[in-house]
C-alpha cells in the first residue's frame, strides 16, 4: 500500500527558494581582489539565479546540458549553483589549478556548452579557447567595465546577460534523480574521472551537514568557505548553507592566512572548513604576528577534512584560538561528506587533550552513508580499532559510477565502493585513515602508516610540513623516507627529529632517513603529491644503508 504524504522531488531550486523566502537576514559577503566586500542575501541570490537561469536559456542550454566555471569562490559562482543546476542543466565545476591539458581534457569530456569564467583566468581560457571543442560561448563573470582584454572568441558579459532578463522563471519540476553537477576527481592515476551528483543526493547530502552529528550549520553561524568551490562539489555548503539559512563569506582566492584571519574577524564567523595546509597558514599567520585569536574572534568549530587533520593543528585550535576541530573524511564520490568525529555521550567530560585525541580519527558515518572494511582478498575485518584493511563506501550520496561509464563498473555485486583508502573502524564506529592504498609503506609484510608519521612529524615546533614515502629495501621490501619543510628561520637535526618521533610511533616504524627540503609540492585540491616525490625520491639510498 502507498502512503499518503505528499511527495515533493528533492531539488536544488527548493533550497534556495526556501532560504529566500525563510532566511532573508543571512548574508553572503564576497572578497573580490581590489574590491570592497560584497554583500548580499538569499532574496537577490534567488532572484539573480532565475535571471541567469532564464540567460542560459537563451543561449540555448537545454536540460541536462553541462554549463563550466572556472571560477573562485564568490556570489556570481553561488548563483551559477543555484541557476544552473535549477534549470535543469549540469553545473560543472572546473578546478582551474588543473594542468591546461587537463582542463581541456574534463571540459571536452564533459562537452560543457558555456563556460563561465573569472576575469583573472582570462588568460588561461584565451589560451586553451581553440582546444575547448564543446564550448559555444565563454562568459567572463564581471560587469561590462571589467571585460578581460583578451581575445576569446564568443565572449559575453555575466552582468549583460543577467540583467537582460526579468527573473520571472518558474524552476522545472525536474526528476530529483537527474543529474546537478559534475566534478572530476582529482585523477593522480589515468584521466580524471567525473562524478556526477544528482539533485536528490545533493539535498540528502545537505541535510546531513545540517545534523548535530554532521557539521550542525544552522541559521546561527556564518560559515567562511576556506575551500575552493570548485572542489567535491563546494563540500556541499552552497546547498547545506540555503537550507539552514547560515550566513557565507566567499573569499575569492584570499586563502592565505592574513586574508582568512582578517575575513574571520570582520565577519564574525563561528565556523569554517578546509583543508589542513589552509590551517598551517593562518596558524603560522597569528604566530608570526603574535595575534591573539581568542580576543579577536568567535570561531567555534572547524572542519578539517580532505587530508588528515595534524595533531598539531587540532592543539594550536584548542589552545590558542579556543576552538574545536571537526575532522571529517570523504572524497569526490562521496559528495564529499562522509565520516565525521563528533564525541558521544561518553566523551561529554573528555578534557582538551582527550579531544585532540579523537580528532585523529576520521570519525562516524551519519544515517545515509555505511562502511566497512575488508582485507586482501574481499574478507571482511572487524571493527575493533586494531584490524586495517581497504575502506569500503555506499550510501545515499555516494557515486555509482563515472560520468560516461569512465573506468567502467565501480562497484561490488553488493553495491560496495572502494575507496583506495586504508584504515580502521573501532568498536564506536570511528573510521581512522591510515594511509592511500598506493601510498602504503609495506616493511617486511607489515603496513607502516605515512600519514601517522607525518602528523607525529608536524608536532615537532620546526617542522611546518612533512612527507613520508616508500623506498626500496633489500631485506624489507619498502622502508620509510621522510622529507620534512622546516618552519622559516626554524632548525632542526635528523637525528633530533627522529629522537623526537621515538616515543610517538613504534621502534620499526621510524624513517630510515630524514631529508630536508625547501618545499613540498600539492595537488591542485592541496593535498601533498606523494607520486610527484616518489618519482624524485624513490631511488633514495639512505647512507647508514
Ligand atoms: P578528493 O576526491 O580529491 O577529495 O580526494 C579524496 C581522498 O582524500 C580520500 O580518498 C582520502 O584519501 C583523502 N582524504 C580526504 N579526507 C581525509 C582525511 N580527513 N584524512 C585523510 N585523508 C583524507
């Protein structure tokens, strides 16, 4: 027997119709470079986004099309989440960071009609123009006084097209199955693969950002967006933010540490997210300039994911800023929110220290989202924090299978998707990543887990950034390099590194070398490029042997 509820199709054009009509007080401030903040609300956000809803139409986008930006994080890009995905054409967001090939690669893979563009990649879309087979028309994201010089071919003016239209679009009823948007994965093997979210994953997704036990975002806080919006889908905080009616200030590119902690000041933000390196900056920021974040800001919690959050970091939030770390794991096929570590009952009275500790882990999964771990051969491991194996994901917000069936079949007879992360699941069900299957170091059997090594290492006070890898090992097979960046004007031995790193990790764990280097290299989403250092450190002898 059917129920008799009203079904309503979850989609994206709700939630912003919804923070239009319910949370007209929230703000979304936007840092332009050489400009002063701009500020808006939902009302014009909403209006703006059936404008340029009704503009892409015009341009003959139909449902289901792909429509790219190449953009940082700001008002134009939210209205591009809202007006593009409402209409029912696919918001593809294109990591500009990507190497050129790259880009033209996912934006011919893609087929995207219109690309949308910040002023300040003119040049790069000048540049690759000619390869972008799909593109019809390049639209630079500015008024008419600010066009970029270049020469692009079929170039059009965001402010002329938005304003050319009266807004008076009502949203498509569209299948809440159909596909959102679209982003590619950061693809450190083969092409990048895209993963395309559909409007109801996106609002199940959003709902449980808005969970206690998810990032809790409520018409109280304002949230500063310290990760790019063009990674996993802006994290899902466009969407979580119109549903709660929280506040967001968009920094553009101001990601350093001056930038955020000037923006977290101003703006009163009570919560924020990004990934650890962001951190490390405005960590060292209010170090170096002896700042006291206590005093000057009201920052209650932030979200840590997309690398594992350092001890360190954790510390200094706790103790210097009086703030909690939330540390969360997930990927691009997981929209991305996944696990979160937030305490339970029994941890009500743990102390700072305590704290910091569960934050290692990468924590729980909320209702929507189930995981398991399994060994070698597909066995399935128990959950008692000990046994480590490959991290298995499926649930509501979780990827099916690639854009164009790239890769072909990803998931398991019983729907299961590997990760390629290796971990551990305790007996309360807090997840703790270990490391990259690829990135494992395997000594003598026995897996040694970088990213342990390389948080004790960052715990060090002359440590600001380290990386563990493998290297080859005639009776051990792999054994452990780390190269470690020093903190500026900061020194510090191998051997009084490695001293430092003895009580922190097992005797057998400890690198067989330390090298110090000037700087380690990221991947365009900021994560460290072991690949990259494998190929440049690999055949690394230690000189003890
Ligand atoms: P991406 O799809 O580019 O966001 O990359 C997802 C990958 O980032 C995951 O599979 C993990 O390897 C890594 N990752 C994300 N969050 C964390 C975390 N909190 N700790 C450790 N690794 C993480």
């Amino acid at each position: 027997m059917i129920g008799l509820m009203q079904h309503h199709p979850l989609l994206i054009s709700s939630l912003i119709d919804h923070a239009a009509k319910v949370h007209q007080g929230a703000e979304i401030v936007s840092h332009m470079p050489g400009a002063p903040a701009h500020r808006c609300s939902y009302v014009d956000v909403a209006r703006r986004a059936r404008q340029l809803a009704q503009a892409v139409k015009a341009l003959g986008i139909r449902e289901g099309d792909r429509v790219g930006t190449m953009a940082w994080n700001g008002y134009r890009h939210l209205e591009l989440f809202f007006g593009v995905s409402g209409m029912g054409a696919v918001l593809h967001t294109v990591n500009p960071r990507l190497f050129p090939e790259q880009i033209a690669y996912i934006v011919n893979h893609a087929e995207n009609q219109v690309l949308f563009f910040d002023v300040g990649f003119a040049p790069l879309v000048a540049m690759l123009a000619k390869q972008l087979n799909s593109v019809r028309h390049f639209v630079a994201m500015t008024d008419r006084e600010h066009m970029p010089d270049e020469a692009i071919p079929n170039l059009l003016c965001y402010e002329d097209l938005v304003g050319a239209q009266d807004g008076t679009l009502e949203w498509p009823v569209l299948d809440e199955r159909s596909a959102s948007s679209l982003c590619y994965t950061s693809g450190t093997t083969g092409n990048p693969k895209g993963v395309l979210y559909t409007h109801r994953s996106t609002l199940l997704h959003a709902s449980l950002a808005c969970m206690t036990d998810g990032m809790a975002m409520s018409a109280r806080d304002m949230l500063f967006m310290a990760s790019p919006m063009f990674h996993v889908n802006a994290w899902g905080m466009p969407y979580a933010c119109a549903l709660s009616g929280a506040s967001m200030v968009l920094p553009g590119s101001g990601l350093d540490g001056a930038s955020i902690y000037a923006a977290m000041k101003t703006e009163r933000v009570t919560v924020a997210l990004g990934v650890p390196t962001v951190w490390m900056g405005l960590q060292q920021h209010v170090a170096t300039q002896g700042l006291k974040p206590r005093e000057d800001l009201c920052i209650e919690r932030v979200l840590i994911g997309g690398a594992a959050a350092p001890r360190a970091v954790v510390e200094t939030f706790a103790n210097e800023f009086g703030t909690r770390v939330l540390h969360a794991w997930g990927m691009t096929e997981t929209s991305p929110l996944a696990t979160l570590a937030n305490p339970l009952r029994k941890h009500r009275d743990l102390t700072t220290e305590q704290y910091v500790t569960l934050q290692a882990k990468q924590g729980r999964v909320p209702y929507g989202v189930q995981i398991k771990l399994v060994d070698d051969h597909g066995k399935e491991l128990p959950h008692d924090g000990q046994a480590v194996g490959h991290l298995l994901v499926r649930g509501h917000w979780i990827a099916s299978g690639y854009f164009r069936a790239e890769g072909g079949a990803i998931l398991d007879e019983e729907g299961w998707f590997d990760t390629g992360d290796i971990a551990t699941i305790d007996a309360d069900g807090y997840m703790q990543i270990t490391d990259r299957a690829k990135d494992l170091i395997k000594s003598g059997g026995e897996w040694i887990s970088s990213i342990a090594l390389e948080n004790a290492a960052v715990g060090h006070p002359c440590v600001a950034e380290a990386a563990v890898i493998a290297i080859a090992h005639d009776k051990w097979q792999e054994r452990p390099l780390m190269l470690v960046m020093r903190r500026p004007g900061k020194d510090v031995s191998k051997e009084e590194l490695l001293g430092f790193l003895a009580d922190k990790v097992a005797s057998w764990w400890l690198p067989d070398d330390v090298l110090f280097v000037e700087e380690l290299p990221h991947t365009a989403t900021g994560k460290l490029q072991k690949m990259k250092l494998r190929q440049m450190y690999g055949g690394h002898r230690p000189s003890s042997g």
